[in-house]
C-alpha cells in the first residue's frame, strides 16, 4: 500500500478525553474514530488489526473443532423470556420495538439463539460433541463505556457454544476450549493467564478469565511466577487426546491465579513470596460451563444411547478481539508509539522513501516495494513528500515491526537502512542484504506465530 493512496488520518495530540495510552494511541494512529460513547467506527489501520486478531481467533476455533456460523446482531426477545434472561438482563439490554411493535433486542450475547438452533436440528447423541462459534457484533448499554474500545458498548466477540451429552463429556469441551485460548493467545504474542473465576448459583470449579497483564488494566490480579514458564501446546496439538489436553489444562490450573474478585488471603499466604505476583490485568477472555442452565427451559433435548432425552449440557467460551486489540497496545508501547507483536501488526515493513521525487530514490523504493510484496511482506510504502522526521515520527507511532530507510546518500552506495522498532536497532545494509534480514525474520516469525 502506498501512503499517498492510502487513508490514515493521523493525530498530531490525543484528545484530552482519552485516559489511558491505548486510546490515545489508537486515535492518534488514526485506528479508531468515536461515534458516539462508546461506539466505535473501526479505520483502515485499526480494521486490518482487527481482521487479524479475528483471524488468528478463528483458525484457533477451527482447529479445536468448533465450527463457525454467523448469527444475527437483532434477536427477538421472545427467545430470552423462554430462558427467563429477558427480565433479568436488566438496562446493559438494548431493547427495541420494530414497526409491528415486537419487542426486538441488540444481542448481548447468544446463549438463548444458538440453543434454540441447536434444538430445532439436533436429535441425537450421536451429533455430539458439538461446538457452534460466531464472530460477531455485541452491544452492552454499559453504565461507564470508558477507555475507547476497551469497554465499548458495541464490540466485537467470538463466542463459541458447546453441546455434549453429559457433564463428563461437556468438562472435556471446556479444556478443549481452555487449550485452544493458550494457544490464541500466544499467537497473538501476548501472555494472558487463566484465572479461576465465579461460577455464581451454577457453581463447580469450570470458569475461568483470560487476563492480559498490563497497567492500567480494571482488574488486580494475584499469581504465581510459575504462569511465566509454563509451555503452551504448539499446533500438532490433538484435540482428540482427551486425556493429554486434560493434563494440559491440569498443568495451567496447578498454581494460584485469581482476580480481586476471586482472591483468597489463606490460599495466597501458601504461595512463595519470591513467586508471589501481583499486577493488573485485562480480561480478554471468559469461559464458562453451565450445564443444563438453558437447555432444561429452552427444552433443547438429546435421545442418549439409553433411548432417553436427555438435556443437554452446554457451556460457552468468549472472547473480545476489539478489546483484545486495545489490551495489545497496552502490553505493547514506547513514549513514540505502539509496538505490535508480529502476527497482527497491520503491515510488516514501513518503506520509508526520504526524498520522494528524486529519480533514483523512487526507482529504488519502486523495486524494493515490488520485490518485498511478490515475497509475501505486507508494506505500508511511504512515498509522500513529507519531511524525514515526520515519516520517522509516523511509522514509530504506527508502530510496524521494520522500517526500510532509504534515501540518495545511502543508495550511492548501495545501501539502505533497517530499523526494527521493538529494539529500536538500526542496520545499514546492502540492499540485499536488508531483503535478507527481513525474510529471516518472516521465517522466524511463520515458525513462532503460524497455524
Ligand atoms: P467485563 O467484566 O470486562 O465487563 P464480561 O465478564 O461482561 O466482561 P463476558 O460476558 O465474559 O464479559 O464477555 C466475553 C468477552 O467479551 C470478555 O472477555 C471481553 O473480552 C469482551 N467484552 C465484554 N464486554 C466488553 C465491552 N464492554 N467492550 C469490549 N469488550 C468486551
Ligand atoms: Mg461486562
């Protein structure tokens, strides 16, 4: 993408409203605009991040067996009175009349549409285990919207669905779910720990939040240093091992790991001062085993191999990627801007032309652009007549993991420079050269964030 076609509408200064350093930099990198509180249009920068965040959480899904469909954002709130939610739900509900006078509703979650799905095709035990997912818009009327798409009151979420059975088979799609949450996050390159969370009235140990730590994140979390060590399963994971992602999930839930809402004095004081750790975090992730909390009301049934009905038990597992794109920045920044991690940064290289106009200096940028793009690199070309700094101030803030510098006096001698922004190293190098350092880094990072 060249610069000059593209459409990044940069801020020299945050607003004052943003309180926190993603917000800021979101708007700044022109990722973002508000459009009301808490609501949020998403511009090409922060989309492509968006997309790959999103990406990386679908494949993760797939690959764990869930399979993916799209329910509507408008939910008829006769599904939620069948459940009992409707009333319940109380004002974070958007609740809307349509022109017959049906009580309508903007979906907070969807628990009640996928059972009614689920009960209207599924007859027998035969068709489970089953995992129904969607990635798609959420609104919660939220009391204090607050810290850009951070708590949003439109966001985007996967959700995915479990059906089984029984309690022992649905315990056994919770840690298929629990394993595949490692696993995206770590390809998202961030660390975020399981956390035993509230079960509430349904009790049972099956809950768990996912929590980034960072902060200026709302929660204060309590864990052991052993969550820093711990291996995450790598792609050949099989998720027909029961037993092996059973052990899995019993290595990730052997230490202390709570929230403030969760946390025990008694069981803490056991824990090592030297491993005890006590930060903030984000929540990014929930997971959730309910049983037969809406099935039994909502009268979705199973034949078993007894050739009874059985109702069905079922549990349900999301994940915000807006907020998860916000938490990145969190965990990912300098004073000059955001630092992404590899696998969601919106383009690779920043080619940076430091005198756009100059025959030999364009031609130059022409060819490498070219040959970087036909390798597979997504770049972000910056051919505007911009001064230097600027453009150095600008993919800094963007924050891309290179930038390829290259100007007259450089190129007189056949070289360019290499900046990469995390370390903030800065090469010269042959033009050949610099080509071969990045598609070193390309493999290194297919083998460290790749499907
Ligand atoms: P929170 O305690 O932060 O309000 P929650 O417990 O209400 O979250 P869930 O209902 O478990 O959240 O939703 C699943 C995921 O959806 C969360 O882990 C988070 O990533 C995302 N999410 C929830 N509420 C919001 C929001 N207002 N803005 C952005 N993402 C959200
Ligand atoms: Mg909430």
């Amino acid at each position: 993408m060249r610069l000059s076609n593209y459409f990044l509408p940069v801020l020299k200064e945050a607003p004052r409203e943003a309180e926190i350093v993603s917000h800021q930099l979101m708007l700044r990198a022109g990722m973002i605009r508000q459009q009301s509180a808490g609501i949020y249009s998403w511009l090409p920068l922060g989309l492509k991040v968006l997309r790959k965040v999103e990406q990386i959480v679908r494949e993760e899904q797939n690959r764990a067996g869930a399979v993916e469909v799209l329910m509507p954002t408008i939910q008829s709130a006769d599904l939620w009175r069948e459940s009992g939610r409707y009333d319940d739900y109380g004002k974070e509900m958007l609740r809307i009349t349509d022109r017959h006078e049906r009580d309508m509703l903007f979906g907070p979650t969807n628990e009640e549409m996928i059972t009614d799905i689920f009960r209207s095709y599924v007859r027998s035990y035969k068709d489970l285990p089953l995992n129904l997912y969607h990635i798609q818009w959420k609104f919660r009327d939220e009391v204090r919207p607050r810290f850009g798409v951070m708590r949003g009151r439109e966001f985007l979420m996967k959700d995915a669905y479990s059906f089984d059975l029984d309690e022992a088979a649905s315990r056994a799609a919770y840690k298929r779910m629990f394993v595949s949450y490692l696993r995206t996050f770590d390809r998202l390159g961030v660390k975020a720990i399981p956390m035993r969370a509230d079960t509430g009235p349904i009790g049972g140990d099956l809950s768990h939040e996912f929590l980034i730590l960072a902060d200026t994140g709302e929660s204060e979390v309590f864990c052991h240093g052993d969550f820093m060590r711990f291996p995450v399963p790598g792609a050949g994971v099989d998720y027909g091992d029961d037993a092996k992602i059973s052990a899995i999930m019993d290595e990730w839930t052997s230490a202390y790991a709570r929230t403030d809402e969760m946390h025990d004095e008694a069981l803490w004081d056991d824990v090592p001062a030297a491993d005890q750790m006590n930060a903030r975090g984000i929540e990014v992730g929930h997971i959730f085993h309910f049983g037969t909390k809406y099935s039994t009301p909502m009268g979705a049934k199973v034949t078993g191999p007894d050739g009874k009905d059985h109702d069905v038990f079922m549990g349900s597992y999301g994940i915000g990627p807006s907020r998860v794109v916000a938490a990145l920045i969190e965990a990912g920044h300098d004073d000059a801007g955001i630092i992404w991690p590899a696998s969601v940064a919106p383009f690779d290289v920043g080619l940076i032309n430091l005198r756009s106009g100059d025959e030999a200096t364009d031609t130059a940028c022409g060819d490498l652009y070219s040959k970087l793009t036909a390798a597979g690199f997504d770049v972000l070309y910056d051919d505007t007549d911009n001064r230097a700094g600027g453009k150095f101030a600008l993919a800094d803030l963007i924050g891309l993991p290179w930038q390829l510098i290259v100007g007259p006096r450089g190129l007189a001698n056949g070289e360019v420079e290499l900046k990469e922004r995390a370390t903030g190293e800065r090469l010269t190098l042959t033009l050949d050269a610099a080509l071969n350092r990045l598609a070193e880094w390309q493999a290194e990072t297919a083998a460290r964030f790749g499907g």
